[in-house]
C-alpha cells in the first residue's frame, strides 16, 4: 500500500481520539458511505473507512480478482488504520468481510478490534445462497443502476454522466464477482465482542440469523433490530454509529 492516505480514508482527523470506528464497504460501495458519520460520532472517535483497490484514490489499481485477494487487502488495511483500540464495523457484504478480517487478524495474533459490529448480514456459516447474491451477475445494467439509485449508491451527477455511471456499474460488477467468489471456513469463530444489526423489513435476512450469528461468537453478543429495510431508514442510516454502544465505553465493549 504505497499511500495509506488512499487506503485508510479518515474525513475528520483526530489526533488525541480515543479509539476509531473502522469501516469496510459494502457491494459496490466506496468510502462516501461512510463518511457523514464523522458528524454524529462520540467526540473521542475517529472515523476511518476503507478503501478497496479500483475505487476512489485508488481508482487506478486493479478491483480485486477474488474473495481471498480482496479479504488479505482489507486486513492488511484494517491493521494499518488501527493506530489505537478501534470498532471494526461492515455492511451487508462488507459485514461478511469484517467478520472475516477479524477472524484473520485473531489467528494471526495482530491487533484485534474491541468489537466487532456486522450490519445488514445474514451469518456466513449458513454459505453463499441467492437470497446473499443481490444484485446478481446475471442483473442487467439498467436494473442494477436501479438498484444502486434506490439504495443512494448514486449522486444525480453521476447519473447525468454516461462515463461515471459506465464507471458504476463496473465497479459493481467487479464487487459481484469477488462476493460470488467467498466461502466459509467450517469452525470459524471470532472471539471479540459481535454486535449484529438487522433491518425489520429486509427481506434477504433470514428468520434465525440472530441464533446463527451468535454461535459464531465466541464471547459477548448482541442483536439489534432498526426501522426499515436493508439499508435502514435514512434517518437510521445517517445516525447507525448512535446504535453502536461499543463506541461509547473504554475499554469497548458489546453487552
């Protein structure tokens, strides 16, 4: 990683925070995300969302061929951002490689996150199943930049732009492709504390993924049921990190 300023993105720099909230995008998903959140965060936190390779500054590298590839990215990322006691936090598909990361960054003995908060996931163990592969390969190009629209992905001027939309849609196939590519590792556990987040009216989240995901948590866990669909409401989405208690407490912690 030649310039981790591209990598680890931080909007709001905050040399004497106590700890960061971490954040790994989601299917076809930058930085941008994330970053309004630097306005509703505690004021000893600092907000630090990664970047993925073909993407934002790093739009001139290469997307990542694979799960794999992408996942040992992400964790050498996550390593680098984590200057001080951090939250690492993933939505959707980015909820699936948060608890990989961690998963990895616990076998490998490195710095591991006071919690871990997975949103918007069904539990890895369950496998790759349709209801996880939308959008889907097989989607057109006006269907997902439909569903990109609806879900806030895109801004009005990239919609008025045939190059950026072109660029878009790339960058969401690319993410499809590595997503259609992950496979769970029989007995993965982690062993901080995991926090999951559902929507109440998201469809794709299985009746028991609470149950399931707790048995993949080796110590404390908490489910969390928000307003709305797979993204929240917007007023959800805007304040999610106030739905975070391990952000609030030193050390942090899920109870």
């Amino acid at each position: 990683m030649d310039n981790i300023d591209n990598v680890v993105v931080r909007p709001r720099r905050k040399p004497e925070a106590a700890r960061s909230l971490v954040c790994l995008g989601f299917c076809g998903g930058g930085a941008g995300p994330y970053l309004p959140w630097a306005d509703v965060l505690p004021a000893d936190v600092e907000l630090a969302a990664i970047c993925y390779p073909g993407r934002d500054g790093r739009f001139l590298e290469d997307h990542a061929e694979d799960w794999q590839a992408l996942a040992a990215d992400a964790t050498e990322a996550v390593l680098a951002a984590a200057t001080r006691p951090y939250v690492l936090f993933g939505h959707s598909m980015g909820g699936w490689m948060a608890f990989d990361v961690a998963a990895r960054i616990e076998r490998a003995g490195g710095r591991t996150p006071d919690a871990l908060v997975v949103s918007s996931a069904n539990a890895p163990s369950r496998g790759l199943t349709p209801r996880d592969m939308f959008p889907a390969q097989s989607d057109t190009d006006a269907g997902l930049l439909s569903w990109m629209t609806v879900n806030g992905l895109l801004a009005d001027y990239v919609l008025g732009n045939e190059e950026l939309r072109e660029m878009a849609l790339e960058l969401m196939r690319a993410d499809i492709r590595v997503r259609d590519t992950f496979a769970y590792t029989d007995g993965t556990r982690v062993g901080v504390p995991l926090q999951v987040l559902t929507g109440a009216g998201d469809d794709v989240i299985v009746a028991d993924t609470a149950a399931q995901w707790r048995a993949l948590a080796g110590g404390e866990y908490r489910h969390v049921e928000l307003p709305g669909g797979h993204f929240y409401t917007e007023e959800v989405w805007r304040s999610l990190p106030r739905f975070i208690p391990a952000l609030e407490s030193v050390p942090a912690g899920v109870s």
